[in-house]
C-alpha cells in the first residue's frame, strides 16, 4: 500500500470584491497534481512562493478539502475518512508558531501528548525517546522563550512525532535557521527515514533536498514540472557548463544583455547582503566567459567560478521553462 496517493488534485479560491457591483474572482492554486510516495521515502516538493506546495500539503494533510481530484492517506480518503488519516500524520511547518513559549519543552510535549492522545502509562518513555531523536535532551526543563531558532524547529519534530504518525508532513521546517542548526535539522529528518517514518518535506534549499531526498517533484504554477531523483533532475542539465560570478549592483539591462548571448540558456540572481550571485548557464564548451564578463562592462565584479550543474541550476530551469505548456516528465 502506498503511502500518499494524490490524483489529479485541484485547489481553486473565490474570491469577492467590490460592493455595490461585486466582482467574483477565481484562483486556481492547484491545477491537477498527481504523485505517488512510497512507505519509508523522504519526497522532496520544491517549488517557488506562490507554486503551490503549502495548499497541496494542507489537501493531504485534511486541512483543506480538494475542489477536484482525490487523495490517499495508507488508502484513507482525506475527504471521505479525515479522522482516519488525522491519526496517521503529524504536520511540523516552519516558523515560531505552534508552541507555548512560557511553558518547557518537556510541558510543552506533556500538553501535546494528551492532546494527541498518547496512551498515559506510554508518555514518558515516548517523549524521552524523542527529546533525545531531536537532541534537546538536558534542555527540556528550559522555557521555550530561551530557545533558538533550530531548537525550536526540532522541538516542532518532537511534537509532531508523539503519536508515531506513519507520515510526516515537513512545511519549510528550516526556514530562518542558521546554517549550523539546518545541519541539525538534517540529521534529525535523515534519522526519521532511518526509523521507516514516511517523510514529505518542502523547502526553498536545493543543496537539503538533494542531500535528504529520495525523490522530488518540482511544482510551479499548480502543477507538477519535472518528477524523479535529485540526480535524474540534475541530468537535465547535464549538457551545461554553469558560471557563478560574484557581481555588485548588475542591474536588468546587464542581465538581458547576457541572456541575449548565444548559447546562454539561463541567467539568475540570487542576493548575497552587499553583493550578488550571478548564475549563467550556458550550452557544454560554448567558452561564455568573455562574451559575459563583456555583458557587465561597467558592473564590478568579484569572483568568477565555473562548476558542474547542481540541482538548484536544474530547478531553475524547469521554473523558467514552467511558462511553457509541456507534460509531466518521470525518471527513476
């Protein structure tokens, strides 16, 4: 039996404005999303703000009821049988909300344990057990209020692993989270996969999803783009030569100047406090290099790096491609 069937799933919002002539709008989040995860696996749903990925985790998880199309918790129906599949997840989201500041982490997991209704005589050895999964063990009589910000996304695990939910739903769980509590974050979520616990995690961080993921889908737009391993997507930019250059204040018109060279075939920005991060991909031995740095004449530049294509550069394909009608493709 699979553990998340998502078939043809659909997501439209309506929404009113004006008062005296009101004016109905319909916005279509999800347009048709269909996957499969297996019992055990970390799948990975990446996609940009606005792609779709919250609505579709908060359809499996029974938080929203799909507008069209069905989906399967362990063969649960989240529309027909939510109280079924309720009992089979546990949903952590990234942020500070969802825990009692004033109270411990240990008082914190008591309160969620009953509400989960975690059998009494079995609440301590469980969230003993966890507390140590998550590595706050010897800080769990600590107000939560002095907790990081890592710490308290691993205490969010810890919550929503009390009641041993066969699936676990991780919504950007290491957003804000400095780099060395996201390596934290890692290991924990890697373990969870260790244990047989089914994972669907999002995020905004290529290098998290290639290092944790068995499968990703890339969602944009409502729909799924591209569906297979970290490495099948990374082959679909396996014919490219990738230049990262460090660059301070390359302006619209220095950008459109480089897309226009021939053989680039995608240009990206990514912020970097004071300065940018200028990502050129371009066709395999098409030498870009001076025809580029010619592109930013008049734009300081830093380093300059040629690499292999990452996942990040495979995602950044398929979003911008994303415009462009085309089908589903699924590589193992």
């Amino acid at each position: 039996m699979l553990a998340i069937e998502a078939d043809a799933l659909r997501r439209t919002y309506t929404s009113r404005t004006g008062w005296f002539r009101p004016h109905r709008t319909e916005t279509e989040a999800v347009r048709g999303v269909t996957f499969e995860v297996a019992p055990g696996e970390l799948f990975g749903l990446l996609g940009p703000n606005g792609a779709g990925k919250t609505t579709t985790i908060k359809m499996l998880n029974t938080l929203l009821l799909p507008t069209s199309g069905t989906a399967r918790v362990f063969g649960h129906d989240v529309a027909r049988d939510p109280v079924a599949v309720r009992r089979r997840i546990g949903y952590v989201f990234g942020g500070d909300r969802g825990l009692y500041d004033r109270l411990s982490a240990l008082d914190n997991l008591r309160y969620f344990a009953e509400l989960y209704g975690v059998e009494a005589r079995g609440q301590k050895r469980r969230i003993a057990e966890l507390l140590d999964l998550v590595g706050l063990t010897g800080r769990e009589r600590e107000r939560v209020e002095g907790y990081s910000r890592g710490m308290r996304q691993r205490l969010h695990i810890a919550r929503g692993l009390l009641h041993h939910p066969d699936v676990l739903f991780l919504d950007e769980p290491s957003i804000g989270v400095d780099p060395v509590a996201a390596r934290d974050l890692r290991r924990t979520v890697a373990d969870l996969t260790a244990a047989r616990t089914t994972v669907l995690l999002t995020t905004h961080y290529m290098a998290e999803a290639d290092e944790l993921c068995d499968r990703v889908a890339v969602i944009a737009g409502g729909r799924i783009r591209a569906l297979g391993t970290p490495d099948s997507l990374k082959a679909r930019v396996g014919d490219r030569d990738v230049l990262d250059i460090e660059v301070y204040g390359a302006g619209e018109d220095a950008l459109e100047r480089i897309r226009r060279i021939p053989g680039v075939r995608g240009v990206s920005v990514a912020e970097r406090g004071t300065a940018q991060t200028l990502t050129v991909q371009t066709d395999r031995g098409t030498e870009p290099l001076a025809p580029v740095l010619a592109a930013l004449d008049g734009v300081r530049i830093g380093r300059v790096a040629a690499r292999e294509p990452s996942l990040e550069d495979a995602y950044i394909a398929i979003v911008e491609d994303a415009a462009l009608p085309q089908r589903v493709e699924v590589t193992e």
